[in-house]
C-alpha cells in the first residue's frame, strides 16, 4: 500500500458512484472534519490506475465543496485486497 497526494483530475470514478451522490450528513460531516483538523477523516482508496475503491465522500468533498486540486489517496494492489479479505476471514473464523 503506497499513500500519496494526487492531483484529483487524475482519479477515475465509476459510473456506479457518479450516479449517486453521497448522503448530505456525511458531507457534511466531512466538510466540518476537514475545517477543524485540516485533513480528511480517511483517504480516497485508489487502484493502480487511480480508480477510486472506496473513499468516494472524501473525493467528492474534496472536489466538489472545498474546490481542491488535489487529494490523499492510498494505492492499492490486488494482493493487498486479497491479503486483508483473508485476514478478515480468519479473524471471523476465530470468534
């Protein structure tokens, strides 16, 4: 996993999410945690090519509230997204 500051042009979002904006209380919500501490409360969760996986309040609030050029994003690979899936499981399987 690889975290860096990316120019928010560059982040592709699917068509899934462009279709639904996120609730208002949690852009709210997001809005009002940036102003206070100056950071977001999470990163934008991006694949190789920049296609957002989740994170998409702090995106959108980035772009579309705070009128940023740039935004936090964690880079992920496959084998990260495998390696938490099964460190899921296995904590399920010990309960």
């Amino acid at each position: 996993m690889e975290r860096l500051i990316v120019e928010i042009n560059k982040i592709i979002v699917p068509d899934k999410m462009k279709d639904a904006k996120p609730k208002k209380y949690k852009i709210m919500g997001m809005e009002a945690y940036y102003k206070k501490y100056k950071h977001y409360y999470g990163n934008v969760i991006v694949d190789k090519n920049f296609k957002i996986i989740d994170g998409y309040v702090v995106y959108y609030t980035a772009k579309n509230i705070l009128k940023q050029n740039v935004v936090p994003v964690e880079v992920v690979t496959t084998f990260d997204r495998i390696k938490h899936f099964v460190k899921n499981i296995l904590r399920k399987v010990g309960r």
